[in-house]
C-alpha cells in the first residue's frame, strides 16, 4: 500500500483524488489547500490541513498547484523524506531539487470540473532519479492507469508544446468554424460529426496520411475563393500561414 | 420510390452508392464513368456506363466528382427532365444553370476510402430551385440520413470554409504535434487520449467554452519557451499566430 498526501484542490487534484478512493492499495492520508472552502469537498472523505499547518508523513506527496507555484509549495516539503512529485506538463523534475527524493506525475489529458474521466485511458508520464522512486512511481501510475511511460524533462517539455498543438490550437479551429457558422446562419451542429471523424480517423492513420483539402491538393482556386471570403483580419492570416505551410510540407511549389 | 443515375466513381460516389443499395425505396439504375475500370466495382451490382455512351432516364442525376468537372458533367444532362443535383460544398447550385431541374445534395463528411460510413449520422445539406424538387431531394436524404438540412448556396460556401478549420486544419495540428514528437523522440501515441477528448468536449460544449492553454491564461512564460523551442520557422509563425488570435480573442492585452 501507498500512502499519498495530495497538495492542491483544482481540477487535476480533484481527478487524482476521485480515482485514488477506488484502489484500497492507495490511500490518501491528506489534502493540502490554501483555503479552506477549497478543502471542502475532501474534507468529507479524508484528512485535510492548510499549506500553513502541519503536513502528514506520507510515502508520496503529490503537488498539483499551478506551475508557477510549485516550486514554493516544495520548499515546505524540504525536510520530507518520501517522494516528492510534480503533476506539470511543462516544469523541470529539477524545480523539485531542494527536496531529497524528487520525480514527476504528469497525467496528460485536459480536466473539465465535472466532467468524470476513466484514468485507465490516460497516459501518465512518470520520471524520477532512481530506481527506487521510479518503481514506486510506476506502482502508483499502473494502479490506475494501462498507459504509463517514462519521458525525461527534455521530453516532457516537447510532449507539453506538441499538447498545445493537438488540444488548444484544434480547439481554436473549432471555435473560428464555429464563429464562421454564426456570421452566416449556419448551425454549428452540422459540423459535429465532421469534428468527430477527423480525430477518430487519428486513432488508425497516422495524421501525415489523413491531410485533405484545398492546401494538400494545391487548389489555388478555392483557397483564394476563401481568403476573399473570409471576415477579420486574424482569421485570414491564419488561412494563409496554415495553408502555405500544408502546400509547403506536400511538396508543392508556392 | 427514386431512380437514380449516379455519375462520378470516387470516394463520395462509392459511399453513396453502397448506402443506396440498402433502402428499396432506392434504384439506382446505372453509375456513369469515365475509364470502364474505375466502373469495375459498381458494374457487378447495377448497369453502367461511360460519359461517352448513353446515360439512362432517371428521377435524380447525382453529379459526384470533382469540382472542376461538374459543368462539363452536366452539360451532358441539359436534355433531362429529371433533377439534376451535384454533391459538392463549394461550387454553387447554378453552376448546373444549364439544366432544366437542379439542386445539391452535399454530404458534410470526410470520406476515406474503405473506411465503412455510417450515413444516419452524416448530415446532408440540400439545396432547389422549387419546392417540388426540395421535397424530391428531401426524401433522398432522409431515407439515408437522420440529419438533414435546407443550406442555401451562399452558407454552403461558408460552411464548406468552416469545414476547412475543423477538419483540415485541425489535422494539420494534429500533424505538427507528430512530428515535435517524432523530433524528440517521444511517442505520438501518448497524445491520441488527448486528441480524442478535445474532439469528444465539443459534444457538449461551445468550443469558446472549451478553450485551455497558455494563450487562453495570458501565459506570457510558458508561450516564448515554446517559441524558443520549436524548430522550423513555420511551426514558430504558426505558434506566435494562433497565439496571439486566442489572446486577443479572450481580452488579454498584446
């Protein structure tokens, strides 16, 4: 069994805590807030204190705050002798130095509050100096998740920038389709079963052999129908750039 | 019950016709080609033949084949009293101008080659000049789609843009986020998770909602070690771009 102390009360602690209560092999001895109306909802299952009051001793201590307060919140966990993790895409394992035994948890999925996720399909990036505290971590990522990996600091910050690739920037794409839908009177929602095959298409092609459209194919003639069509300034740049770099990649001459 | 003509033999038409072949209110009396091999698939369930040669009285003549051939495709059909309907997102209804009957009939899909479709779930987009012919081409789509709507010329074309963001550029996303992995690396497995749930939140949620992200939270650090990290001036332009759409987009000061 492993004991876990939890620091932080946003949406990947929430996640991380709900899925830890199904494993009778984890067992989380505390959550840590800064507030106390945000410790409330753990407050009914477990144990929880103030980052100002006494924190438990625990075999792993998770700290799943914002990135820029990591740092500051290990500076209290200094002293500890367990494990000491981290759960960001983007920091250093390193940001954890002044701690003895140090390592990083990353779950890489995007939480919505509310929304229940099946942390089996998630993969969790796991890193740590040896292999005591790498074993110890991959027991505490295979409990609740089939997909568990190793990747390094230098890895982690590539997978962290091709994240906003594939989740902030498509999401982007949605929202201009969708804001081209609303300037015209176009339901949205036509556009729903198009946005679901497209990434179910990735779950058997690799994206390079999935490309389509005006760009891939050289179309001149309908990307300039839609530069000329297009409304806002942002939106027509980013028509361009996009489509110069597919032609660009599919070989074609510009 | 409809007789159709169906003239093109490509992905769309493929599509069609198999889903055609399933309602009995559906006859598809010929598939029209060509080059007599691209007729081989189709001639083993229904009559057919090249452009060249006699095409057969129907009800409905389906034009699916590519953009540019579509007036020189009907000019084959002026003679026709049957209705005349191309399946295309961005060429106008009048392109078909010298028919006596026309229409569109454009399903909003992405359609891969041997990958089965399941249609009911496929909207269709159809478009007349009167209501005798709407309801003709009602009835069609219904038959084979759950998911039906009247789109005039004018937000065809915007929705045919729209369609460009979410699927071909949202690809294109998905391919930068392969290849920062290939460079460093690391599995573009462990993101398909991710993929999947971006696509899986616009279900339920207006994308603007859904929107995460260094952009999104004015994350001025995290957003230039990205810059300074991504290879290729291309990636970079596309970064900064999408970047500074979304910060403006959501009120952050530039």
């Amino acid at each position: 069994m492993i004991s876990i102390v939890l620091i932080g009360t946003g949406n990947i602690a929430t996640h991380l805590f709900d899925t830890f209560l199904q494993y009778d092999m984890l067992n989380v001895l505390q959550v840590v807030g800064r507030q106390k109306e945000t410790l409330n909802y753990f407050s009914q299952k477990t144990d929880t204190c103030l980052l100002t009051e006494t924190i438990t001793t625990a075999d792993v201590y998770i700290i799943a705050v914002s990135d820029d307060a990591i740092t500051e919140v290990s500076s209290k966990l200094k002293d500890v002798n367990g494990l000491v993790v981290h759960t960001s895409g983007s920091v250093p394992m390193l940001a954890l130095a002044n701690c003895k035994n140090i390592g990083v948890y990353y779950p890489l999925q995007t939480f919505s509050k509310g929304k229940k996720v099946n942390f089996r399909t998630i993969p969790i990036c796991i890193e740590a100096e040896n292999d005591e505290n790498l074993k110890s971590l991959s027991f505490l990522a295979e409990t609740i998740s089939d997909k568990v990996y190793h990747i390094s600091t230098e890895q982690r910050r590539h997978l962290h920038l091709a994240a906003v690739f594939v989740n902030n920037f498509t999401n982007y794409m949605y929202t201009i389709g969708n804001e081209i839908c609303d300037e015209h009177q176009v339901p949205f929602d036509i556009l729903r079963p198009l946005i679901k095959e497209t990434s179910d298409k990735i779950a058997t092609l690799a994206p390079k052999e999935a490309q389509t459209g005006p760009a891939r194919r050289n179309d001149v003639a309908t990307m300039q129908r839609h530069l000329d069509q297009i409304n806002g300034k942002n939106k027509k740049q980013i028509y361009k750039i996009l489509s110069e770099s597919i032609q660009e990649k599919y070989g074609k001459k510009l």
